[in-house]
C-alpha cells in the first residue's frame, strides 16, 4: 500500500561505503609519523584497503548478524558424546579470516609490526569489536611462547599465519591458529596467584620434559573453539604457565569441559565461557613457579589492545555522532553549526583524537624496542589502560545522545557501542589493577619514571598549561603519604599529561589548545559540551568529520 500519510524527511544518510582509515586524520597521521617512510607506501595501501573494507555494508552486515546470532554451546552430540564446542554465525568467521589475511595476529616479525597491526585493530574492530578478542590473544601469545624456543617454533609461525582455518583439528594440520588464555578462577579473579588449578608432572612424558595434567577450573575463558590456551595453574614448585592445545597431536580431544557461556551486558558475538579441566594433558611454559612472570608479557600486550579497543569504539561513536549532525536539521539549521552542538561533538573529538594518538605512540614503542622504550611502556601501559578504557563509556553514551532517540534503537548500532564500552576497563585488570601496577612500577623500577618524564618533557614550554600539569604530577610523587589512597588520582593525572604532552607535539593547534584548557588547565565543566566557547571548536569538528578529503 502506498504511504499517504506523510513523507520522510530529514533523516541521515548511513554512514557506509567509506574508508575507516583514510577518513581518520589522527590515525593516518600517527601511522606517518611512526613508520619509516621505506615502509610507509605498503601500510598506507594495507590499511586503506582494510579501511575501505570496514566501512563497507557487507562488513556492517556480518557486525550486526555476528551479535544478532550469537554463539551457542553444544556440549554433546546427539548421541551423548562430549563434544564441547561453541557454534558461530557464519558472520563470526568471515570477520575472523578477514582481519587474519589483514595481519591482525602478525606483528612481532615485520617491519613497524606493532603500529601496522594496532592501525588495523583500529580500523577494523570499528565494524565489530567482539571478535577482537581471539585476535588480541593470538597476537599476545607470541612473547610469551617465546620464553621457550621449541614451543615458540612449533606455534609462532601459525599464530602470526595469514590464514584462518575454524574447527578442531590437530595444530600440525592447520596453516594457521588462535589462541585464547585462561587465567583467572571462582575464588580469586585477578588474583591469580590464589589459584587452585593443580598441575601434575607426567611420570612418563610421550614428547620429553615438560608435560603435565590439569585439574581444576577456569572462570572466564573467552574464545573457547581457539586452538591453544595458555593457562596459569599450581604445579611441585608453585603457580606456572602452561599451554593447554584443544586438539591433541594424535587426533583425539584434550578434555576441555565447556560447562557454560557467560550471559555478558555486551561483547555477544563472542563466546566466554566457563571451563573444567580434569586430567587435561598441557606442556610447561617457561620454569615452574614463574607464571606470572612468563604470561607477564602476554598481559601486557593485550592490554595495549584494549587501549586501541577503546580508541576504537569512541572513534566510531564520534565519527556516527558527528555525521548524524552534519545532515540532521533541527530549529532552523544542521545541527552541527549549532554553537552547543559544536562544543558537545568537539569535546567528544578530543576524547577521541587524544585515546588515538596515545596508543599508536605506545604500539610504537614496541616496534622500537629499546631498554628506554620498554621502561617507558612499564608505566604507560598501565596508565593509559587506566584512564582511556575508563573515558570509553562516557564517550559513547555522550555520542549515542547526540543521536537522540534515533541513537537509541538498535538499528542504528549505537546501543552495541555502549554494551561494548565498559569491557576493556574490566579486562586484563581493572581500573585498581591498573592504578596498583603503576604504584608498583613507581616504587620497583625508576628507570621507568625516568622515561616517562622524559617522553612528557618533549613537550615542555609549548603550553603553560602542560607545562603546570608536569609539575603538579611531580608534586604527587615526592609525597608518599597515602598514596594507595591516592593512586587514581596520580594515574589519570599522568595519563592527561602524556596525552597532552603528545598533543601538543604532533596535532594541529586547535587540538591541543583545546585539550590543555580543558584537560590540563581545568577550563571544563563536569559533562561533555562545556569547553569554553572562545576555542576554534569548528576546526575541531571538521577534523573529526568521517569523510576523507
């Protein structure tokens, strides 16, 4: 029947059919600052080619049926065999082996690996951000293999393979692999060393040293269909690493109990799980005793991830944001030369650009991988963690707002954004875990603030305002007296002022005024939106705005 009672008007557009990358001048601005130029021309054509693929409709479609359908658990066939596998929507898989051809789990071997990688987990987690998790631990897995070079040449040519094989099936028949870990129990959460998971020595090892059986149990177990774990649990001489295969080499299936999927506020297109080990057969990773210290580097990269995680998602809110203003109409205009509007969408920006510029400076350090850069990362991963996965939630929400009720309803892909948000604040530790981390690295390791005020002090008599930050954060730390009490307080301060420190360095000028007198300089109110109106705010907005020129 034909509609006759009215004509739709004034409705935007959806934002489709563009290049994620390109259409990002603070991503594709850090990816030119941070890799030789020698190598620059083949990421430029990688990421542009990624970037176009995530913003096309076919990469919206598999986000949206990949969280529409999500995993289901099939613990038995139906003959009552235990089985343990996770079913996924065709569209789970597609976006798989879309990001393993990108080299999403490959940067440890070429060259400008980590910022490589981290761009592209920037551009294409933005079309769907649950399946970044297999491919964070994959990536992750790497170092921590690495402390025993027979594990790491059995399995690091797989988990940095370009292709995605889905299914069980011994590691030594497939050209590539995933890797998921398993960490935490009922009794403790992060505390792991409050670990119960018992691992035995196999009195007469098939493979050599270093085989044992678990028993015990995993409280959260994200990616369960992955084709390795690595696993913490107690063995003779005290907690240690292990990798647990699902597959074992003669065919037949390690035990695995999948007991259940968690039931998570978002991330629905991602199984996590819960599992039961009983007699399950795992190879040591590096010495017993040392587990901690040997997934320690595994930790550490994968919270780098939720960093660009996060950078991610208050990407894509702000870039939907912005478009819906620059097309929507209301009281006489587009929204977006509305001067409240204006200072709302500005104020997400730099929130944005800023989580942005950070954690390609980060993925950066691990490319240059000197003793300075690895004592600088000691302290700015965690505080960058910290403070940009905790900013995610409200830039979403704020984002989702400026969509009115349009934002939401589920059509319009906001409300998965917010569902997503709070998770990298929880995973890998959260926001105490991160704080105490830093407190640690303070207090152990000097070198670390030494290069840590070395990076911000770069930036040094560019702003006033940076330059009052500095020094207030140097005042917090010669004062010990209650400073566990203190620690995020201490921690989002040193995380504005390197964020600041890199602003003002590296972005246009309207940028970095804006970020240090609000952020720096205390010339902001308590919401989005208060930023004081005499800034170039309109350039602010036109930087932003997802459209490549």
């Amino acid at each position: 029947m034909a509609a006759t009672t009215h004509t739709v008007t004034n409705q935007v557009p959806p934002l489709v059919g563009y290049d994620v990358f390109t259409a990002d001048r603070a991503l594709s601005e850090a990816v030119e600052r941070h890799i030789d130029p020698a190598v620059l021309p083949e990421a430029r054509q990688e990421l542009g080619a990624l970037g176009q693929s995530a913003g096309s409709a076919q990469a919206q479609a598999w986000g949206a049926q990949a969280n529409e359908h999500p995993p289901v658990l099939r613990t038995h066939d139906r003959y009552g065999h235990r089985i343990d596998e996770v079913e996924f929507h065709p569209s789970w898989h597609r976006l798989l082996g879309h990001a393993v051809a990108a080299g999403l789990t490959d940067a440890w071997g070429r060259p400008a690996g980590h910022v490589r990688r981290a761009a592209g987990f920037l551009v294409w987690t933005q079309a769907e951000a649950g399946h970044g998790c297999p491919l964070s631990m994959t990536h992750a897995a790497v170092p921590a293999l690495r402390t025993d070079p027979v594990l790491a040449a059995e399995w690091e040519p797989k988990l940095t393979s370009y292709v995605y094989e889905e299914g069980l099936r011994p590691a030594q028949e497939k050209a590539g692999v995933l890797f998921g870990m398993g960490m935490t129990e009922k009794q403790g959460g992060t505390d792991v060393r409050s670990n119960t998971t018992r691992a035995e020595p196999v009195a007469q090892p098939v493979s050599g040293e270093g085989e044992y059986l678990l028993t015990g149990h995993k409280w959260f177990c994200s990616a369960p269909m992955s084709d390795g774990f690595l696993v913490l649990a107690q063995a003779p001489g005290g907690l240690t690493c292990f990798l647990v295969p699902r597959v074992l080499p003669d065919g037949t299936r390690n035990v695995f109990a999948i007991q259940r999927l968690k039931d998570k506020l978002g991330n629905k297109s991602n199984a996590s799980s819960e599992v039961e080990f009983d007699g399950t057969w795992a190879r040591r990773v590096g010495e017993e005793g040392r587990g901690v210290r040997t997934i320690i580097e595994m930790v550490a990269a994968t919270r780098l991830d939720c960093v660009v995680g996060s950078a991610a998602l208050m990407r894509q809110a702000v870039a939907q944001a912005i478009h819906h203003a620059t097309y929507r109409s209301a009281f006489g205009g587009l929204l977006i030369d509305k001067p409240l509007m204006r200072n709302v969408l500005a104020d997400l920006a730099l929130e944005s650009e800023a989580a942005t510029v950070l954690a390609m400076r980060l993925a950066s350090a691990y490319d240059t991988d000197t003793e300075e850069e690895r004592a600088f990362l000691r302290l700015a991963v965690p505080a960058a963690k910290y403070w940009v996965t905790k900013r995610c939630t409200p830039v979403v929400g704020e984002a989702l707002e400026c969509l009115g009720g349009n934002g939401y309803v589920e059509e319009s892909g906001m409300p998965r954004l917010l569902r997503e948000a709070p998770l990298n604040s929880i995973w890998e530790g959260s926001g105490n875990v991160q704080a105490l981390d830093v407190l640690r690295a303070l207090q152990r390791e000097p070198q670390a603030l030494d290069a840590f005020l070395r990076e911000v002090g770069k930036a040094r008599g560019a702003d006033h305002r940076l330059d009052a930050a500095i020094k207030d954060v140097l005042t917090e730390l010669a004062d010990l007296e209650g400073i566990e009490a203190r620690a995020r307080r201490l921690v989002e301060r040193m995380a504005l002022v390197l964020q600041g420190s890199l602003l003002v360095r590296w972005a246009p000028p309207e940028v970095s005024d804006a970020f240090c007198a609000s952020r720096l300089g205390g010339d902001w109110g308590s919401a989005f939106g208060t930023l004081p109106h005499s800034l170039d705010l309109a350039s602010v907005v036109t930087r932003a705005r997802p459209v490549a020129e």
